[in-house]
C-alpha cells in the first residue's frame, strides 16, 4: 500500500509527462518502470560490489532506497 505522499507524487509525475509529451502514463506504469529499475540494479550490483550496494544486502525498505541513490549518484558522475 502506498502512502498518500507516494500517491500524490505519482499523479504528479504522470500529470507533468501528460503536460511535457501529451502521453498518458498511469502510476501502475510508473511503479512498473521503477520495479524494472530495481530489477536491472539487482541484476548489475553484484558484478561491481565496491560501488554498487547489491540489494540483497539490504534489510529494510530505507536500505534499498540507499542502494537506489547511490546507483543514481555513480551513474550521475560517470
């Protein structure tokens, strides 16, 4: 179940792409997409262990969160 912010950002994702490319994208596509990203990650971080945190690592929800940012942060500096 997603809290009321994670709901609100997710309107407010899909109504800025509907205002930014005229496409429709439902939070079900969003969160799918962001399962898709979790899944690559999971799949890529165990091959550089010393810069990805691999996900089976983590042991709570703010873990993976961590894990997501600092693949975000290399990926941003790469």
């Amino acid at each position: 179940m997603l809290g009321r912010s994670e709901s609100e950002w997710l309107d407010q994702l899909a109504a800025g792409i509907f205002a930014e490319t005229g496409a429709k994208i439902s939070r079900s596509e969003i969160v799918r997409a962001a399962v898709a990203a979790l899944r690559e990650l999971d799949r890529v971080a165990p091959m550089n262990p010393s810069r990805l945190l691999p996900l089976t690592h983590c042991k709570t929800g703010a873990d993976l969160v961590v894990a997501g940012l600092l693949a975000i942060r290399l990926a941003a500096t790469s």
